[in-house]
C-alpha cells in the first residue's frame, strides 16, 4: 500500500501507543505502555499512512526449555476505516520478520473461531491452522 509506514515502537516511545489509543480496546496509558515496551521480549509495531496511526500488533516472545523462543502474536487491529486494505497482513508479516530476526522458530496466534476477518488475514499472510486445542483462562483482578 503506497505511503503506508510500520514503526517499531522503541523502548522510549510510550508516547506513540498514548497516541494511538483509537486503536485499541480501552485507552493505553504512558505507564502501562512504557511497562509493556521495557520487558525483554515484547514488540509493538505501530502502521501509519499519511503519518496517522491506523493500526497495530503486538507480540511477545516465549521461550521454553526444551522448544526455543517463539513469536506469540498478541494483538492485531486495524482502524475499522482502514480494514480490507492489507494494513493487517502487513503488519503480521512486519512481526514475522522481526520474530525471524529475533531467532524464533515459529510463530502463533489465537483467536476465536467466528472471526473470519482475524483468520483471513492471518492464512493471507501465511500461516497454517494448527491442530486444534482448548483454551482456558483465568480472570484475575486488576490493581
């Protein structure tokens, strides 16, 4: 897509998730954003077209003792007047490269089994469905 430019956000920049808080699910603060960015491991690429923020991902490397280091993709949004423009499978493939870059053997994501737009973007870019498992989770109280 012409003019579009992916960011890595650097260590420094909470200012840049603050300012694009339209793309996520409640507002980032600089706080929660500067914790996020200054753990080893975690990666927030920001997409901008005409230097306006439309979209992001974020992931996290996981590493085991017996597997290596994988890329956990943790979340993928793009501005709701910016989808169907291949922002979304540009970004995966911008986490893909760096997770290559970062030594990960593999790359994986969730999402739910209704979300044909997260799973078409997802196959476009690449990936393969996996066997299929259960997730579990805990809700566990905020501070």
């Amino acid at each position: 897509m012409s003019g579009l430019e992916i960011r890595r956000v650097g260590s420094d920049e909470a200012e840049l998730i603050v300012a694009a808080s339209a793309l996520f699910d409640e507002p980032a603060t600089e706080a929660w954003a500067s914790l996020f960015l200054d753990r080893q491991g975690h990666h927030l690429l920001i997409a901008y077209l005409d230097q306006n923020p439309v979209g992001f991902i974020s992931g996290v490397e996981t590493t085991h003792p017996d597997k290596g280091t994988e890329m956990f993709l943790y979340e993928l949004a793009v501005a709701e007047s910016h989808r169907r423009l291949g922002i979304g499978q540009a970004l995966v493939a911008a986490l893909t490269d760096l997770a290559r870059e970062k030594g990960c053997y593999g790359m994986w994501v969730g999402t739910e089994p209704g979300n044909i737009a997260a799973i078409s973007t997802y196959r476009s870019a690449g990936a393969g469905a996996p066997e299929p498992f259960v997730t579990l989770s805990w809700n566990l109280p905020r501070y």
